[in-house]
C-alpha cells in the first residue's frame, strides 16, 4: 500500500463525508508522514515554517480522526489508513485497475468500459521521492471514470496562463515548454492544465534534479509501455518508439516533462548522455498523435530540428498576491504589499514562503514583517536556496555567464532601472566581442535575467545573491569602474531628467568603491544641456530641482577631497544647494570657503601659458560666488550687503572675460535697487539689460539666463511698468518649462501673481500663487516659498480677507524664521502692521 493510493481514496471520501477538501500541504504531510518524515524537513520541502506545517497536520489528524471514526495521529496514522484500506473494496478495485490491461476489468465493470484516468495529485513531485531510486520517472494512478476533478484551491491568477496554453493547443502545438525561473509556479501550471482538459491518461516525467540522476529515456518509455499500454516494449528503442507513436494516435493522452534543465547543457540542447530524449519528444512533438506535452524548465529549451513552443510564464500579479495573503487572514497592507511583490517579481513560491513567515513569526502583520526584513530579501531560509541553487548550475553550465551575472549586481536599477546592451557589454571586459550577445542569451534562456525592448535587470532578489558574490571578489571594484564609465559615456547631453538621473549612476559606482575624487569630478562634468548652456552636472541637477539627494551626494565628496580645485567648484554648487533648502547661513560659508581655496590656487600658480584656463576657471569661481552671495542676502532682506557684493562683482567682471557675470550682477542690483526705492538707478540698469534681451540677434541665446530675466521681470513688477514685467516674465516661463527649470517657473508664477493682484485679477493671481507654492513645496525651496506665502498674504490682502492673509503671512514669518532672516520677519510685520491701522481707520 502505498501515499498515493491512499491520496486518491481519501479525495473520494472526504470530500463526500465533510464537504471539506485535503490542502496542498495536507496532501504533502500525509505522503512525507507516510515515509517516516518529521515536521521539520516537510516545511522545508514545502516552503513554509515547521510551526505552520504543525498547524496544517494537527486539523489533518483531526479531519481524518472525523471521516474515519477513530483516533487518528502522526505516529499511528500510516497503520490505521492501510487497515482500512485493505478492507476497502473501492481500493480493491483500483488496484485491480492500476493492474489490469482495460479490456480486463474485474470488480464487476462491464467488459470494455472506458475507464477516465487522471493523474489526481497536484503535488511537487520532490516531495514524493521514489521508493525505488534512481528511477524517478512516472508516477500515474488509475481512478474511475466517476472520481471527481481535483481542485486545487491555492491554484489562483493563472487564467490568462491557461488561456494562452489552450491557446497554443488549438493552433497545433503538441509540445509546449514554460519556462521562468524557480518558484513561479510551472509545475503546478503544467499539472493543473493536465488535470483539467479531459485527457484519458496522464504521464509525468518527473526529470531528477541531478543530471546523474537521470533516468535513460529508454527506461521511461518501457515503463509507459508496460504500466500504462499494456504493451511490451521492443529490443530497439526504435521499435520501442513506434509502439508508443501507435498508442498515441489512438488516445487523447497528456505528458509533463518536468523540471528539463538538469538534461541540458549550456546552449539549451540535451546533453550528449541523454540524446534519446531526442528521439522521444520526436514522436511526441509529431503532428499526427493526439497527445499533447508539456515541459516544464528554467532554461530554454534550444534543441534544432524539434518543433516545439515555449512560454515564458509571467510572475503572479499584485490582485493575486492580494487575494492569497487575504485567504489566509494576513493583515492587509496595500503599499507593503505592492512593495513586496514588486521585489519577488510575483514569485509564487516566494508568495507561499513569506506568508507563512508573516502567520508564525509575525502574528500575520505583513507591514512589521517588512520593516524587519525588507533589507534582505533572501532572509528566509528557503528563498536564498531558491536563488541560489539557480546561480549555482549557471557556474558550474556557463562560466562567463555566470561572471556577468554577478558584476550585474553591481548596478542599483533604482533611479535607472534598467540597463541597455552596452551597460551589459561593459561588463565582459574579459571576453571577445563577437561572443557577448552569446553571453546574454545564455543569462536570458535561463530566466536569470529581465528584459524589455532591449533594457535588462536583476530582479532584486536574484540581485541580493549576485552582489554577496560580487562584493568579496577582486573584480567589485573593476565593475564599478566599468559601469562608472559606462554611464558617462553614454550621456553626451542633457535634455531631460532621464539624462541627468543617467549621468549621475556613475557616482554611486564611484562611491561603492570609496573612489571620492573620482566620484566628484562626475558631480563636476560639464555637458551641454537644454539652456544651452555648457554646466556641471551638479549645477544642472540643481536647475531641475533634484536637490536633497544631490545634497547628500556633495557632502559625502566634500568631506573626503583633499584636491583643492575641485574641492573649490564643489563648495560653490553645494552652496547653491543650501541656500534653496534655506540654510542660508551654511550657503554662505560655502561660497566663502570656494573664494578661499580659489585664491590660494591663484596665488600658487606660475604664469605660464598652460596655466591659462586654469586661472580662468579660479577666476570665474570668485566673482560667481560673490554673485550668489549677493542673491543670498537678498533672501535675508540684507540689501546694502546684497548692493555691495553685486557692486564688487560689477567692478572684478566688467569688461573683462567674465564679462557675463558683470551682467548678471548688474540684473541683480537693478532689483535691490527697485526695493530699496531708488527708482531712477533701477530703471537705468534695467532697460540697458533690457535692450539687449530683447535685441533680435541675441534672442535665441536667452534661454541660457532665464533665471536672471525672471529677475528682470520682477524688477519691472516692482517698479510698476507691467507691460514689460508681463513679457519678461513670459519670457522666462516658456524658457522655463520648456527646460524643466522648476525654481524659476515658481518664482515667474509668483511674479506673474502680483501682476494680475495689481489689475485685480484675483482669481489668475490665486491660482498662480497656489501652483508657485505647490512647485515650491515639491522641490523644497525654502526661501522662495516663504515668499510665496507672503505675496499670497498680500493678494488677499488687498481681496480685503484679513483672516486669510494673517495665515499666509504667518506661515511666511515661520519659514523665515527657520531660515533665520529676522529683517524678512520684520518685513512682514510691517506689512501686518499696516492692514491694522488700515482696519482701523476704516472703522473711525
């Protein structure tokens, strides 16, 4: 007697008595329990922990102490299923059939009554090992044609799967490979596919994991003569062959193949011990038999001159997972949950391993369980195997694959997620061009690697094992060099967010190998971008609105350089930085440490020819900083600091090779000068600057000082000549959003708003205060948004709302506050100030 047979008995019977159906894992305790087996190694072969195996046999006992009407345990349970079998006879008469040819029928069928034969066990087949090793080949049972279908109740999110199988079916195909890496559930597929198309007989294969373990295609097709055809096989295996091809014309019969990829070597083709499987899927994949096959492999199967289809089978998608962990009670966590299956790539198997982690370990709280583990994704026991297990045959089968395999751990697929061919050939730095395709393919067949219209990437979890290899060898620091190099090569331009998240992947490469100079000239390389200018990346960054985490990036360069120059150019971008986080005081200390090392460069070099560039750029760094210190001070509403630096700036650049700077300056101080109310000083810098925007020749080349005509604009605000300020400011909104300058498209808006609060238009003003704010918040421009709360303040103001306004110039006083621009809180007092003694006189 043996699980199997007592299985199928117990399908019949219980669910008649119960209306309860055994589980998968049931099913699994059961058939282990049977062969001596202890909690412990059946959770671990079924993916869960020991406690929730525990769990499923306990209410199994139970169940079967019911239907049987006797105490039923672990320890005694084998004993009393086999009494009651032997006086059963139901199971006498399956025996009798699983015996018998069909035309010999005993137990009262009528002679030449088609019996329905079905494989009725949806279980892994390792999990049943055979009695008799090393053949591990068929295992089919006999059932009566009136034994119910089985229904696998954890069978869920693979209708589109078994359309496309029936798909496939009706155009012909006879034998269809699925393939995907381990835990994606293509046996259970396979096996329900089988189960559930009315096929008269049903034969597995199942493939050893070993390829030693092999059984010889010959011993197979013998046993399905014998077992399963009643017929003898042939002393060729040709002969033999023809036999089951004639068998097959007759019937409707269903095969799995399952578990291939020990049988094939590194191309995909059956290795050379094993050709007679050739022969067999031959006659199986033949168009005239009625059978239809289905193999189940990780790699792809590659063999020339067989006909046969593949399906790549796709993870389970999120609706799934839902209603799976919902089933079994889990706390529900939407976010978590789309976290989660987002990194396993919807892995079945890793699907039934982390719910039973999260009933045992963690009470069924989903979101607690990430929070302990979503740093490791290989945590659980059996889904590092999983991973593992599939890169160790990659090693041994293919080892420039495997190498490629772990130096693509290196890269982050976060920001970038995924990585064109070159980023791949980069990679194999140690191998003749003319093989990498090959390479690819190899990594690709065996489902080890993504891809997509040309872009590949490591799903995180096969990514957690590539790395942990990758690390510790002596070629980590090699491929983060290689990957460095790679993405600043490929980004000669910047035009989009894309090309600067790009260029940026280089510095993490250099930072992963602790290379902090290099790491800091690629936040200094200078390209081309859309404001047609030629900028540091850093810069760049900054004009797009990418700040904290480019902050940190600087920060962490800063604090190990030793190189002055670079060190002095990357004071001055972090300052930048600071001063729009609104950390205006650490902003200045930047600029003011950039002048220093600037100077004493300048003073060490020797006046010579080559040196000449050098002394530009110093140049340059010194009057920009002062610049931007001067725009620092205007946020602290210090505008006799702001008119001197501006002035010094004026002085240093002025008809000089940093003449631009002179220009900018001048801008700068036409709007300090329309604050301060010196109108007649104001006007004269601002129409020159003016004159020249507007200069036909030179209008195709303002796109480059958008920040600075958005100044300009807000002069003419300030001065009340709107009809200019509404075409500077235009100006600069086009250039704007066009180049994607966040900060200048929110500060235009808010200069645009008191535009239309002067013509009391207050429903245009609103909308473009609230869209300043909204753009603001979203970049974390401090400064800027404390005043935009302010000019808000002021619009309902003059709406004659007062309890609206005192609330935006409140939250205006708090962030300068922070900024710690006590003369700005001033200025809003006064402003306060003056609608009360407004109120007030109204009410006299």
């Amino acid at each position: 007697m043996d699980a199997q047979a007592a299985l199928a008995w117990l399908d019949t019977i219980v669910p008649a008595q119960t209306g309860e159906q055994l589980s998968d894992l049931q099913k699994v305790i059961l058939g282990q329990v049977w062969l001596g087996r202890k909690y412990l190694d059946i959770a671990r072969s079924y993916g869960c922990t020991e406690g929730h195996a525990k769990d499923a046999g306990s209410k199994l006992w139970k169940l079967l102490s019911l239907v049987l009407r006797q105490k039923i345990t672990k320890s005694n349970c084998r004993a009393a299923l086999e009494r009651v079998l032997r006086k059963s006879n139901t199971i006498s008469n399956l025996i009798d059939c699983s015996s018998s040819p069909p035309n010999e029928l005993s137990g009262g069928k009528r002679k030449g009554e088609r019996e329905k034969v079905l494989n009725p066990l949806p279980f892994t087949p390792s999990l049943f090992p055979s009695p008799h090793p090393p053949f591990l080949g068929l295992q089919t049972i006999r059932v009566p044609h009136t034994a119910p279908k089985i229904e696998n109740s954890n069978f869920i999110g693979r209708t589109e799967a078994i359309a496309h199988l029936n798909a496939l079916v009706n155009q012909g195909a006879k034998v269809i490979v699925i393939q995907g890496e381990g835990g994606l559930g293509k046996t259970t597929l396979a096996q329900q596919y089988l189960q559930t198309q009315n096929f008269e007989l049903v034969l597995e294969l199942l493939m050893a994991k070993e390829t030693q373990n092999i059984t010889p295609a010959e011993r197979v097709v013998e046993e399905w003569l014998k077992q399963d055809f009643a017929e003898e096989p042939g002393v060729e295996f040709g002969v033999t062959l023809t036999r089951l091809k004639r068998q097959l014309h007759n019937r409707r019969i269903g095969v799995l193949i399952d578990n291939l990829e020990p049988a094939l070597d590194r191309q995909g083709g059956l290795i050379a011990s094993h050709r007679n499987y050739v022969e067999l899927l031959r006659v199986l994949a033949d168009a005239r038999v009625q059978s239809v096959t289905l193999i189940t492999s990780r790699d792809r199967f590659c063999e020339p001159g067989l006909n046969v289809n593949h399906y790549r089978l796709p993870g389970l998608d999120q609706s799934t997972w839902q209603q799976f962990f919902s089933s079994r009670g889990l706390v529900s966590d939407s976010p978590t949950l789309e976290i989660m299956h987002r990194t396993y790539g919807g892995n079945a198997k890793a699907m039934g391993i982390l719910c039973g982690s999260i009933q045992e370990d963690f009470d069924g709280d989903m979101a607690v369980y990430w929070q302990e583990n979503h740093a490791d994704p290989l945590a659980a026991t059996d889904l590092k195997n999983l991973a593992v297990s599939q890169i160790n045959r990659l090693q041994n089968l293919d080892p420039q694959a495997y190498h490629l395999l772990c130096r693509l751990g290196c890269y982050r697929y976060q920001d970038i997620p995924s990585i064109p061919s070159p980023g791949l050939f980069c990679l194999l730095w140690d191998v003749p061009p003319e093989q990498h395709r090959q390479i690819i393919t190899s990594l690709r067949n065996r489902s080890l690697i993504e891809c997509d219209k040309g872009k590949y990437w490591l799903h995180p979890v096969i990514r957690q094992e590539a790395i942990a290899r990758l690390r510790p060898s002596d070629e980590w620091e090699i491929a983060n060099h290689k990957a460095a190099e790679f993405w600043t090569a490929s980004v000669k331009k910047i035009e989009s967010f894309k090309d600067a998240l790009q260029a940026l992947e280089a510095y993490y490469h250099y930072i992963e190998i602790q290379e902090f100079e290099l790491a800091g000239k690629i936040i200094l390389k200078s390209r081309n971008n859309q404001w047609q200018q030629f900028l540091p990346l850093g810069s760049t960054l900054y004009r797009m609105g990418l700040i904290q985490p480019i902050l940190t990036d600087i920060n962490q360069v800063v604090n190990n350089l030793e190189n002055h120059q670079n060190l002095s150019e990357l004071y001055n971008i972090l300052g930048d930085f600071y001063w729009i986080t609104g950390k205006i005081s650490q902003a200045i200390a930047c600029q003011e440490k950039t002048i220093t090392l600037a100077t004493q460069a300048l003073k060490s070099l020797v006046p010579q020819v080559e040196n000449k560039h050098t002394v530009y750029y110093l140049r340059m760094l010194e009057v920009d900083s002062l610049l931007s210190i001067g725009l620092y001070q205007i946020d602290l509403w210090e505008l006799e600091a702001a008119t001197k630096l501006f002035q010094q700036v004026i002085y240093l650049a002025q008809n000089t090779k940093h003449h631009r700077w002179a220009e900018k300056a001048s801008v700068c101080l036409a709007l300090v000068y329309s604050y301060l109310g010196l109108r007649e000083a104001s006007y004269q810098l601002a129409d020159v600057v003016y004159e020249n925007l507007t200069n036909p020749k030179l209008v195709e080349h303002t796109g480059r000082f958008a920040y600075f005509i958005q100044i300009l604009g807000q002069t003419y605000v300030n001065l009340g000549e709107f009809h200019r300020a509404n075409q500077m400011l235009n100006q600069a909104l086009t250039f704007a959003e066009e180049s994607h300058y966040m900060q200048v498209k929110a500060k235009t808006l808010n200069g645009l708003a008191e535009i239309h609060r002067h013509q009391a238009n207050f429903d245009l003003a609103l909308a473009n205060h609230i869209e300043a704010i909204e753009l603001l918040e979203k970049i974390g421009a401090k400064c800027d948004l404390a005043e935009a709360y302010f000019q808000l303040g002021l619009t309902y103001q003059k709406m004659a709302k007062p309890d609206e306004s005192q609330s935006n110039f409140h939250q205006a006083m708090q962030l300068f506050t922070e900024i710690q621009a006590p003369k700005q809180v001033e200025r809003i007092q006064e402003s306060e100030f003056r609608i009360q003694n407004s109120e007030f006189r109204i009410q006299e």
